[in-house]
C-alpha cells in the first residue's frame, strides 16, 4: 500500500509538471541585434537593459515573440482586481522612464472610459483597474516577462492617503511583492509616493503620448 501510494504521488507528481505552464517558452526571445554583439559592461539587474538601445521595431517584435509568456505570467497573478475581466489594451509596448523595464498598460471596463481621456478623465469609480504587464531585455539581448502591476480604486476611505488606490505588484511566477494595506505593504509603500506626484489627476501618471493607443 505504501509503496502503491507512492507511485500514485510520482505519476501525480508528473502529471502536474507536465501540465505546468512552461517558464522556457520565452528563452528564444532575443533581439538578434544585441545577441550578436553584446553591449559592454553589468546591465542587468532589477531594472537592468541596454539603455535606450532598442528600436521600436526591436520593442515590438520581442512583445510578440513574449506574448505567450506574458499571457502566462498574467493568469498566474491571482487578485481580486483581476478576476475575470475583459482588458483594453491602452499602450504600445514601450520603454517607460520611471518604471524600467518594457510596458504594456491595460484597462478593465470601469477604468477604460476614464483612462483613455487621458489628463481630462474623471475620478475612476470603485472598482477601476489599470494593469501593466512588462519585460526586460538583458545586455545579451535575451528577453523575458517581467513584474505585473495593478492599480485598483478600493472603497471610499481604504487608502486616505492614496486617494482609495490600492497598489500591488507580483512576479511573472504569480508571487506577490506587496500590496498598499495588505500582505507586504512596506514593500509597495513607493508606488504611493511617486504616483502622488499626479494627485491632480487622480494619482494616475499616464503613457507618455506617443506610445497612446485607443485615446478618444
Ligand atoms: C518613480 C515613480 C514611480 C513609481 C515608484 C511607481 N510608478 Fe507606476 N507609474 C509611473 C509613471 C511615470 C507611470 C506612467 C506610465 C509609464 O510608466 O510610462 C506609471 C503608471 C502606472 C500604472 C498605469 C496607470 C497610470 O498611472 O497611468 C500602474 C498600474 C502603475 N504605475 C503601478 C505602479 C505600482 C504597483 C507601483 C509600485 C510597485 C508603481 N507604479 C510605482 C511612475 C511610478
């Protein structure tokens, strides 16, 4: 019987590694300009990439060979925020300033009205997320799926000091960072402070405008 339960664990085992969503899909991705002749010195890192190097034809061919691992690390984010909704997709895939990192920004259906006004929009309603899926490009130009943010408007009063926005921030394997008032809130405490630079507009900051797409 031992033994029995033994085997019925190793073929469960199996099967459950099987059925695993692969991390490798992605280690083909690189940007065969940089896989050929590296760029000098240490960049990689949390935020690590060949600054500025890359073109947006460059930017937009690693998205697409990303896709299926981005996909991946997304649905093995679990929050509530997230839960089964439909996403509109508000950026090109860009390099952002202050994030690091290659983004793509996304909307659900209560903060896309708002979102895609851009610095004219509204207080977006209990409820509204916004999501940034991103990756990184190391010097070798080997690329792969990267942090998943959120921003979410919790209940009036959750968050006074963040204008009801809850932040929170996971690895591509599902891992949660932090979220602002809850599980590893020390470590999420940062996005507070530089998103209040955009108190005027409702703590939101923004794709610059020429990665914009869908604004009306
Ligand atoms: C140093 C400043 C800075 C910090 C810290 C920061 N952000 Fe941002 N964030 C930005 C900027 C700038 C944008 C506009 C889009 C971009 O990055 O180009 C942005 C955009 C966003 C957006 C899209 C909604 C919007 O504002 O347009 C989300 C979601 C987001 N950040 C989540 C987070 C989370 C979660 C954290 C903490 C882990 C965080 N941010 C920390 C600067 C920051």
């Amino acid at each position: 019987m031992g033994s029995f339960r033994f085997v019925l664990a190793a073929a469960v085992l199996a099967l459950v590694a099987c059925a695993a969503p692969s991390r490798e899909t992605g280690q083909g991705c690189a940007v065969p300009r940089l896989a050929a002749s590296p760029a000098p010195g240490i960049l990689l890192g949390d935020l690590g990439m060949p600054p500025g190097s890359l073109r947006d034809d460059e930017i937009a061919a690693m998205a697409d060979c990303l896709g299926p691992d981005l996909d991946a690390a997304f649905a093995r984010v679990r929050d509530k925020a997230i839960d089964g909704k439909n996403w509109t997709t508000m950026s090109t895939s860009y390099r952002a300033s202050e994030h690091g990192m290659f983004l793509q920004v996304y909307a659900d259906a209560a903060a896309a009205p708002s979102y895609r006004l851009y610095e004219m929009g509204a207080r977006m309603p209990e409820g509204a997320t916004l999501l940034k899926r991103s990756f990184r490009v190391g010097a070798d130009g080997k690329a792969e799926a990267f942090r998943i943010f959120i921003m979410t408007r919790e209940r009036t009063g959750y968050a006074p000091d963040a204008n009801d926005w809850r932040f929170a921030v996971f690895q591509p394997d599902g891992t949660l960072i932090g979220e602002t008032g809850g599980r590893g809130d020390a470590n999420v405490r940062f996005c507070i402070e530089c998103h209040r630079a955009a108190q005027a507009q409702d703590y939101l900051l923004f794709v610059p405008p020429r990665f914009r797409i869908d604004a009306r």
